[in-house]
C-alpha cells in the first residue's frame, strides 16, 4: 500500500526545506520525483543523492514557474523524457520574512512595497496557475488521471497572529509581522484546490490541499515556545512529519480524495 512505483511525480520549489523532504518522501516510496527550482547546482546533487539512495530516476530542471515560456517548455520536456506526467505538487513560494527597521518596517501592511507584492504573488499564486495549467493539462491525458496537491498552510485558514512577533521596546508602527502575502498565496491556494477539484473531474484528475503548520527549524526559543502554547500538541512539527500525509495523498490508495483542504497543524486551527 502507498507505493508509487512507476509515477512520474513534479515537486515545484523543491530545493527548499518541505520541497526536500517531500522529494525524499515520493523517492522512497518508489516514485520518480522531477525537481524544480530556480538553482541547477544543488538540484542536480540532490538528486543524484535520490538516486543512489532509493534506486529512482530523479531529475533536476531550472524552472521559473513564474513565467509561462519556461512551465510550458518543461512540460513538453518532461513528457519527452518520461512519456507521462502522473502528479503535481504546488509547493513553491517566496517566504516573506518578518522585517524590522530603525525606521520604517517593510513587513508592516501600511508599509508593504507593491514591487514584493507583485514578486510574492508572482511565485505562490500565478506560478501555482501555470504549473496546473500545463502540466495538469499533461496529467488529464492519462487514461487514468493523475493528482494535484497544492502545499497550502495553516494560515489559509486562520489568520497570523501577529502578537507572536511583538518586541519590547518598539512603537506599533516598528513592529514586525507577517506579511500580508503569505496569508493571501495559502488561502487563494485553498481555492485553486476546489477549482481544479471541479474542473478535470472526467478525467480523473484529483486535487486537494495540504496545510501545515509551522516546522521548528532554529527559531529563537522564545518564539517556538510563544507559538507552541497557541497549538494543542504543545509544539511545532518536526521537518518529516508531513511525508506521510504527502504520499497518502498521491497514493492511489486515495483514489476517491478529491477537494479535500487537510490541516496538519497539531490542531491549532481547531482552536
């Protein structure tokens, strides 16, 4: 049961910590995980590592999901080279940092520059678009469909809370928060989910959503302890915990999982 064997499986942004891991996840179950991102150099190690490892046929690709030239060209690419496309994972994003200044915080809504706005939206949102559009055009000619996983977040569902990056001694113009893209890229994901769920739906094709939660990766103490007491399982996930998840979903096992919007957050957003 949720093997992959034999499934030719696209992983935007997969240079990145989750793209990692559910590269790592699709290989290990026997799958053949097509790696894209925006630098060769590492891709291409990393993929190498795969295939020694798992004994797959990963395969590394220079994509700037933003621009329709370059998702069209690498979808007929891949299907030269593999002959099919079997799934989909939207997981590439820019991560918009909490940013503080001396005087002016960028992060702040009233201060946030259109320019990142514009690059954010870029990425998350319209590069989402593309990649469904042509590869998922590729993935509803298979005489058995194919699925499309868009890597949401929590925040798609609730809203930031900003108390999480008060610092003492800052006036509430210089304050941090998170920025307004993030929570704008992970909701309007939730609905490209139900729109795709709906629109391949004879041929086969499946689309549902994933929303994970924070992952603890080095951050202040504190701020991990600030952000736990706000979760029911008291902590945020380790790095792995969303692997399974991931080849549930892209398993056949989940032949019938189709506009499904799945929390995985240790129950922070049942509070």
């Amino acid at each position: 049961m949720f093997r992959l064997d034999g499934k030719v499986i696209i992983i935007t942004g997969a240079g990145g910590l989750l793209g990692r891991r559910h590269a790592e996840a699709i290989a290990e179950h026997g799958g053949t995980p097509v790696l894209l991102d925006l630098k060769i150099e590492p891709l291409e190690k990393f993929a190498n590592q795969l295939n020694v490892k798992y004994q797959v046929n990963a395969f590394a690709m220079v994509v700037d999901i933003s621009n329709e030239d370059e998702v069209l060209n690498s979808s007929n690419f891949i299907l030269e080279k593999f002959g099919k496309i079997d799934a989909l994972v939207n997981n590439a994003a820019n991560n918009p940092k909490v940013e503080d200044s001396n005087v002016t915080n960028f992060s702040r809504l009233e201060n946030f520059p259109l320019e990142i706005w514009n690059q954010d939206i870029s990425v998350g949102l319209t590069g989402s678009f593309l990649c469904s559009k042509h590869f998922g055009n590729v993935i509803s000619k298979n005489s058995l469909g194919g699925t499309i996983i868009n890597i949401s977040s929590d925040l798609g569902l609730i809203a930031p809370d900003q108390r999480l990056y008060k610092k003492k001694g800052l006036s509430e113009s210089q304050q941090s928060v998170k920025p307004v893209t993030y929570s704008i890229i992970k909701a309007g994901l939730i609905g490209l989910t139900r729109y795709l769920a709906t629109y391949w739906n004879s041929q086969n094709v499946r689309c549902n959503a994933m929303c994970p939660g924070g992952i603890e990766d080095g951050q202040p103490e504190s701020f991990i302890m600030e952000v736990s007491s706000r979760i029911p399982l008291n902590r945020l996930a380790k790095p792995d915990e969303y692997k399974s998840t991931l080849i549930w979903m892209l398993s056949d096992e989940t032949s019938y999982l189709n506009g499904a919007i799945v929390s995985i957050d240790g129950g922070r957003t049942s509070w």
